[in-house]
C-alpha cells in the first residue's frame, strides 16, 4: 500500500476512547454504562456532538441507534456502513464496543480531513442494547433493525426493576423518528476487540473471523418450599438453591460430556427470599450455550428438569467471504500479520449479516480478559485495526 495512502491518527482515537472512559468509568479502570441508563444518554449525546463537528447527515431511528452517513458522489446506491455498541457489562471494560465505535468515527474524520469523497456513502452506527445485560435478548437494535424482533416486543423488555426498554429509551431523550428498519447496505465491516486469549498468544495483530458462533440464552427457574432453617430436618427440605447448585454444575459439565466445540455459562443467578435462615424456595438462574453446531447447542437443553424459557436462540453465522478476503488482504497490504478466527462472542454484526455482506476486524485482547474491568488493548492494535477499517471501508465504498 501507499505509504502516502490515509491512515488513522492513533493519538485521536486513543483520546477518543479515554474520553468515553470517563462517562460511566469505574474505580477499577472499567465501565458501567448500562443500555439506557443515564451513563448511556451522556456517551450518546457526546457521540452525536462527534458526528456534528464533522458534517455527518445524522439520524436516530426508532430503538435508538444512532446513525451518521457521508454522502457518497452516488447517494442512491447502497451505503457502507460500520459500527458497534457504546452500551458496557455492569463491570466491563473500555473497548468492547467501543472500539468499533470510536474506530469507525476515526475513518470518518480521516475520509473528511483528507477531502476523500466516496462513490457510496460511508456511514457509521451505534447499536443499542448490544450488551443485552439490562434488557435481554442481546443486540436489540441491529434486530429489530433486521427485522428478527418485533419493535413493540423489543419495547416491551422489563430490566431487572421492571422498568421497561421503551420508556427507558423515551427517559433519555433517544427515541428517534427514523424507522427502525433495514435500509439497502452494500457492506457492514465491524471492528472490535478479540475479547479471548488467541491473538496475543499466537502473536498475531488482526484477526479475520469468518463467523460467529449460535448462541442461546435460557432462563430457568426452580421452586422449593421456604421453612425455618434451625427446626426443618436436613431429610425434610425442598431447597430451590441446592436444586439449583446440582443444575449449575450440570450446565458447566455439558461440553465435556457432549464432546462438541461448545461453551455453556451460568452467569446470572436470583435466590428468594435471600435470607441466611430461610430455605430458598425460588431460583432463577441464566444459562448461556454457545457453539458453532447449532444442533448441538439445541440437544445441549433437552431433558432439564425444570422450567425453563428461551430468552434467545441466534444460530451461528456465516460472514460474506468476499468481505472477509478483503480484512484479510487489506491486513496484509499494510504490514499485518493475520489470523482467521471464529468468534465466541456475540456481535450486532450477526443481525447484519442477516440482511448485508458483512465481516469483522479483531485486534487483541491482553491476557484474553474482556467482559472485567481490566480488558485492555494495545493503542498500537488499536490504531492497525483501525486502519484496516479504513481501507476496507474506501476499497467498498468505491465499488
Ligand atoms: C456479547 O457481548 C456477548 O455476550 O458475547
Ligand atoms: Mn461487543
Ligand atoms: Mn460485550
């Protein structure tokens, strides 16, 4: 590649990302920036100040996602588009999302400083509700968008509190009037962090997936009978939290005893009443399964005991191979070294690949930690992603 060809300017994109660090930054170094939450309202309305300094046509449509286009010299044709998620775990880190996020918004300024005009336009978006964490299922925005869920049903979702993610998106002032619904895209490229250990320990700079591995959350619940915990006999109970500890260790054994490429993750668990001298008698516990066999990951939940409800099922997904070859050539021409990958972590690229070519970029995670407040990546990683980015994004942006 041209040395004289654009490039990100890393030093912006690392103050980029240090400056949404501070909007709902933990003591530890991470975030907490909850779907919706007010953390969520001020990294948004600081996003859309970004993409007004540099001239984007903005619109936010029905869930909240976030667009800002740059017209290309052929406006009618079908758009490139990239993005990701500012929404975090309750203690996650600075990049998850983010990167992708910020990584895009860096391209843009670029494509804008350097006067580069584009045949299509290039556009960036922030997804809501990637995380799911706050109103599960995960990745509501690129879903609804792509037509996978109800925008009514998606509005319906409670938090743990109850509160709804309709009125929660009202709250913060980002229920917008676009419709919430798939617009012509000619490729979505999403940059991201690895979020597992493989990169850093091959010693590898970008990873090219050709996938995502199916993913199905359940919810399960278990009813004991509640008592005093000093007079009931230890043969006289119906413990809800024991069942459960039986259950949760079933879940982690799964992989093993399938002897399938699956993970299995009971992340999230409720005790009732939650008193030290009362019996349990009511549990609710998470179970998340993922693998690149969709059958698999079915068969996975056949014969539980309790009751149990699919709170999401996403089979695995497949990226555009055209777009994948592009990471990886584009990785390439600019000196990367590359890996081709799959990825075990969910992405709104999923729901874009329902319905547009799509491919992602990885760069890696230190120590493979992501989802903690300690997810770290290197700025230097940061800025080559961010330059594959950019040339994937200028090579299709000029088809
Ligand atoms: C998304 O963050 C996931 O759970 O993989
Ligand atoms: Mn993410
Ligand atoms: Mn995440």
């Amino acid at each position: 590649m041209n040395p004289r060809d654009p490039r990100i300017n890393g030093q912006r994109l690392k103050s980029t990302i240090e400056e949404l660090a501070r909007i709902g930054g933990t003591p530890g170094g991470g975030m907490h920036r909850l779907s919706l939450s007010d953390a969520d309202k001020k990294a948004r309305d600081l996003f859309v100040q970004w993409l007004r300094e540099i001239d984007l046509e903005i619109s936010i449509d029905e869930m909240g996602n976030i667009f800002g286009e740059k017209p290309g010299e052929k406006a009618d044709l079908p758009m490139v588009l990239s993005g990701s998620h500012l929404d975090t775990q309750p203690f996650g880190g600075r990049f998850d999302g983010i990167l992708g996020v910020t990584g895009a918004l860096e391209a843009l300024r670029v494509l804008r400083e350097s006067r580069i005009e584009t045949r299509r336009t290039v556009a960036i978006v922030n997804w809501t509700d990637e995380e799911g964490t706050r109103f599960p299922p995960a990745m509501l925005g690129s879903g609804v968008w792509a037509g996978r869920f109800d925008r009514d049903w998606a509005y319906s979702r409670p938090d743990v509190q109850g509160k709804k993610f309709g009125e929660e998106l009202e709250r913060i002032g980002y229920r917008g009037q676009a419709p919430a619904r798939k617009r012509p895209v000619h490729a979505y490229f999403e940059y991201h962090i690895e979020q597992g250990p493989v990169l850093e320990k091959i010693g590898k700079r970008i990873g090219v997936p050709k996938g995502i591995l199916g993913i199905t959350w359940y919810d399960v619940w278990v009813e004991g009978k509640a008592n005093q915990a000093g007079p009931t006999p230890m043969d006289a109970r119906n413990d809800a939290l024991v069942a459960a500890a039986e259950m949760v260790l079933k879940v982690n054994e799964l992989p093993a005893k399938m002897g399938g490429n699956m993970v299995t993750t009971v992340g999230e668990i409720y005790n009732a009443p939650n008193s030290r001298n009362i019996i349990p008698d009511r549990v609710r516990f998470t179970v998340d399964i993922r693998s690149w066999d969709d059958s698999l990951k079915k068969r996975a939940a056949e014969g539980c005991p309790a009751r149990m409800e699919v709170i999401w099922d996403i089979p695995h997904t497949v990226f555009d191979l055209n777009l994948v070859q592009r990471v990886e050539k584009t990785a390439r021409q600019l000196g990367y070294s590359d890996h081709s990958m799959v990825s075990g972590a969910g992405h709104d690229a999923a729901y874009v690949n329902q319905v547009a070519p799509t491919a992602m970029i990885f760069v890696p995670s230190m120590g493979g930690r992501s989802h903690v407040e300690v997810e770290n990546t290197a700025w230097e990683d940061c800025e080559a992603g961010a330059n594959v980015l950019l040339h994937c994004l200028l090579e299709s942006a000029n088809e």
